[in-house]
C-alpha cells in the first residue's frame, strides 16, 4: 500500500488521517459519478446539463478517432447522452464510475449505427450463468481515489505507450492492426500493451 | 469453472467493441461461463473509460455546449429495448441467452433439433449458421460420445465454446464453457469424450481443410 512509508516517518496524527482518507477511499464516488447518480435518483436536469458539457466533446472525439465522419460523431454523441439520461435508472455505482459506463454506451451505440452490427453481452439473469464463489467484498467500487489513479497513471505512461493504448482501446483496433498502422512488430505492441498494462493494474489494485 | 479462456487480446478487442458480431456472441457465451473473464472485461472497460476522460475536449473540435431537449419528458430519442422473451425450446437448457438469442435472430428456432443438421463426419453432424463467400464461417457442432474428426488443418484462426460434453486434442482437454483457439496452419484431431453429446460454436474466417488426401476429396463432393 502507498503511504505506509510517510505514515511512519511523520507521526501518529499523518497515521490518523491516512486512516480516515483510507475509509474515505471505500466511500466516496468522483465528481461525475455523483452527478450521475442524481440524474438516476432525482432526475436532475442541472447535474445532466454538467455532464453533457463534460461528455459531448469527449464522446464526439471518440467516435471520430473511431473513423465517424463529423455529423454521424455528432448524432451517435447525442443519441449517446439521450440514453445516459434515458437509461440512468440502469446505472450502478457499484460496479462503474460514470466514464466507464458512458464509455460502454458510446462502444455499443457506435457499433450499432456505424458497423450496423450488434454487440453480444452476458445475461446476468441467465440461468447457465456461472456467478463468482468469492467475490472480493468491494470488488468493482470505484472510488474516486481508485479513478484519479489510474487516470494519473495513464498520463505518466510513455508516448509509445500510451498511443498503443489509445489505439486499441478508443479507435477499437486489433493488435496486427496497430503493428501495420505503426510499422513495428506484432511482438513489439504486445509487449508495449503487456508493460502498460501491468503499470496500470498496479495502480488499480493498489487503491 | 471454465479453465481454457480467450486471450487478453480477444478479451481487450470485446471490451473495445473491436470484434465482430458472430466473435461477440463466442465470447459471451464463455464470459456467462467464467466470472473471471467478466472481471477482466470489466477492467478493461474501466480503462476505456479512464481514456476517454483523459481524451481532453482539445480534440474535440466543434462539439456543441448545451444539451439539446433530451431531458424533456416527450423525448423519444431512445427507442425501449424489445426484450421479448424467446420461444423456449431445447437449444435454452444448454445455450446461454448470447448464443440462444443469435441463433433465434438467424434461424427463428430455439430447438436443437429443427435446425439444419448436415454430416460431417461419422458420428458428427454441424449446422452452418452464417457461410459468406468472404466469410466468416459460424456453425454449431454436434458429435456423438467417442465420434473422432478428421485429422485437419486450419486456413484461419479459429475460435471453439464448448456448450455442452467435451472433446480432447493433442493441446487439451476442452469442458462446458472452456474456449479452444485454433491459430492459422495449425493441424488438430478432436476426439469427442464418452458421455455427452458434444455441442460447440465454432468461428473461423475461412473452412478447415483435412489433412488427409481422400478426406479433402470427400469433403469437397460433400460441399458441392
């Protein structure tokens, strides 16, 4: 765990409020997580409106690096959100923060309008479905501690890194696909993603 | 529990959104078997998220600033989902609701039975479920307790689950839920285990080839 170290070198008061931030950490959502949450729970339009003005430009860069042109980027943005606010009921803080399920809305709409192809999902109320004997306690909670991680160790990745990543996760590309995009070897973006990859996870399992 | 999984890479390209429909409902299919798999798509899609924050709304050129009437209560931009329950046939008790619901919207039957069976070898019978002359080649197999294949080769990488028995090759042993890839060239021999029938999906690119001269005759008289 980050920290122990400081904890020990500054005292017992650092080690009470390392303690009161790790509970905090079991606790609190990010910023946007919460103005989901009061769509889903209140209807409310103000905290839609925020997370419209934070989402849409994001989304519509999105769909573009995913080869949308400029007006189908636009419309798949705005049936995106109309379903974040349709479907907000269906949000569970539990096991997403609001990108990561915005972000799953987006990949399903864009494959829906664009390719004209639908994307297979899991049943969870299938009877043949084999649920997990040991589920960690708070397996799938996402603090807002455990997402300023991860997003600070996205930035601190190196560019060779990080455009791999970029391209596999947000263009949507197979592995052979980046090696001819970027000229280098299949082995070579393996093992870039297998290296950033294991950063990340780091930082994931750490919070 | 499922013990033979996609690769992460397989698992990262559905996260994503980058595979296609029919690889979709393959791995679906094993997901509904495997909670470890669920858990590492999850993290991925977490990832997805992560980078779309950091995506910035520098790159976002023009995009408009105020949400255009979605929240009015009249909005009908989002069509509801049409969850009709599917016809409850033999194929529900042994194929998870991905694969059940594929095989519905391609054929309109949910029963073993009615769908379009052809031989394939002694013991074996498979029913094609998409064949386009560009691919991708998607069926369903159906081999008989002990029913051996023909020794063959593979012209694409493949990709088999498991729904019901289980078979062995010279790689291992593959059970309900269990994912065999088959990489391109690569030449296998399953044998089906005594007990149950063996059912699997099977999604390829490109047909098998026998590796056996009299094989590959036979199976091209069978195709014409």
């Amino acid at each position: 765990m980050k920290g122990t170290g400081m904890q020990a070198a500054s005292g017992s008061i650092d080690a009470e409020s390392t303690a009161r931030l790790a509970s905090k950490r079991r606790a609190r959502s990010d910023e946007r997580t919460v103005l989901l949450l009061r769509v889903k729970r209140e209807r409310c339009e103000a905290s839609f409106n925020e997370l419209y003005r934070y989402y849409a430009p994001r989304l519509c860069a999105f769909l573009r690096q995913k080869g949308a042109s400029d007006r189908i980027s636009q419309e798949v943005m705005q049936d995106v959100m109309a379903r974040v606010w349709e479907k907000a009921h269906q949000f569970d803080a539990a096991t997403a923060n609001a990108s990561t399920w915005i972000f799953t809305i987006a990949r399903n709409r864009f494959i829906d309008h664009v390719r004209k192809e639908s994307r297979s999902e899991v049943d969870m109320n299938d009877p043949l479905l084999v649920r997990d004997p040991t589920p960690a306690p708070d397996a799938g909670l996402q603090s807002a501690e455990a997402s300023l991680a991860l997003r600070t160790a996205i930035a601190a990745l190196p560019q060779a890194q990080a455009e791999i990543l970029k391209l596999i996760y947000l263009r949507g590309m197979k592995q052979q696909a980046v090696a001819t995009q970027l000229s280098i070897s299949l082995n070579t973006v393996k093992s870039r993603l297998r290296l950033a990859l294991e950063k990340l996870r780091r930082e994931m399992e750490n919070i | 529990m499922a013990r033979y999984h996609p690769s992460d890479d397989w698992l990262v390209a559905y996260a994503s959104g980058a595979v296609d429909e029919q690889t979709s409902v393959l791995i679906a299919t094993h997901l509904t078997y495997c909670p470890e798999c669920r858990e590492e798509v999850a993290r991925h899609e977490e990832i997805g998220g992560a980078l779309l924050d950091v995506l910035g709304a520098g790159d976002a050129g023009d995009a408009p600033d105020e949400a255009p009437n979605i929240t009015a209560p009249d909005s009908n931009m989002v069509p509801q989902d049409e969850d009709a329950p599917l016809p409850k046939g033999s194929l529900a008790d042994i194929a998870p609701t991905p694969l059940l619901k594929y095989i519905y919207d391609l054929t309109g039957k949910t029963d073993l039975e009615q769908l379009s069976w052809t031989f394939y070898g002694v013991g074996i019978d498979r029913a094609v479920l998409v064949d386009g002359p560009e691919g991708p080649l998607v069926r369903l197999l159906k081999a008989q307790p002990g029913a051996k294949f023909p020794h063959h080769r593979h012209l694409s990488e493949e990709l088999t689950v498991v729904i019901q028995g289980a078979y062995k090759d010279n790689t291992g042993r593959y059970d309900v839920g269990d994912v065999q890839c088959v990489s391109m060239e690569a030449a296998h021999q399953p044998i089906v285990e005594e007990g149950d029938v063996c059912i699997a999906l099977v999604v390829s690119e490109r047909p098998t080839v026998p590796t056996n001269f009299l094989a590959r005759v036979a199976q091209r008289l069978l195709d014409a």
